[in-house]
C-alpha cells in the first residue's frame, strides 16, 4: 500500500474533488478547499470556494455538477 501523508487521498470522492478543484477558474473562485466530515455516520468530503463576484462560500453538489451558496449563519 503506498505512503500518503495527507487524508482521503485515495478515497474516489476526494480524488475527483481534486480534479474538480483545479479546474476552478482563478478568476471566479478562490480559496477553495476540501473538507471531511462526519455525516449520517460516515466519513464525507466537501469541497467549499469563495465565489469573487459575490464574495459568498459556495459549496459544490456532486450529483448536479453545481455550486450552491452555503448558508453559514448560526
């Protein structure tokens, strides 16, 4: 099994998060990341991007190819 040093590296959903990240346009997104988390009991991965003309977190929906506006208020 091959060393990794970083989380989900080989998990098939973090792989094409990556793939999906760089293509980002630079100019439309930025700081854009991938988050783990614990949801319905397992393990999941996010990938979240501020959106430059609004300035407002998006985070991508896998299964509609989409980013959505994230609702970050408590």
């Amino acid at each position: 099994m091959p060393k990794t040093d970083k989380w989900g590296d080989t998990e098939p959903e973090v792989i094409e998060l990556k793939k999906i990240r760089e293509s980002l346009a630079s100019e439309e997104w930025r700081d854009a990341r991938i988050y783990r988390h614990i949801d319905e009991y397992k393990m999941d991965y996010t990938l979240i991007a501020t959106k430059i003309s609004s300035g407002m977190l998006h985070y991508y929906v896998p299964h509609t190819a989409t980013f959505e506006p994230l609702n970050v208020k408590g």
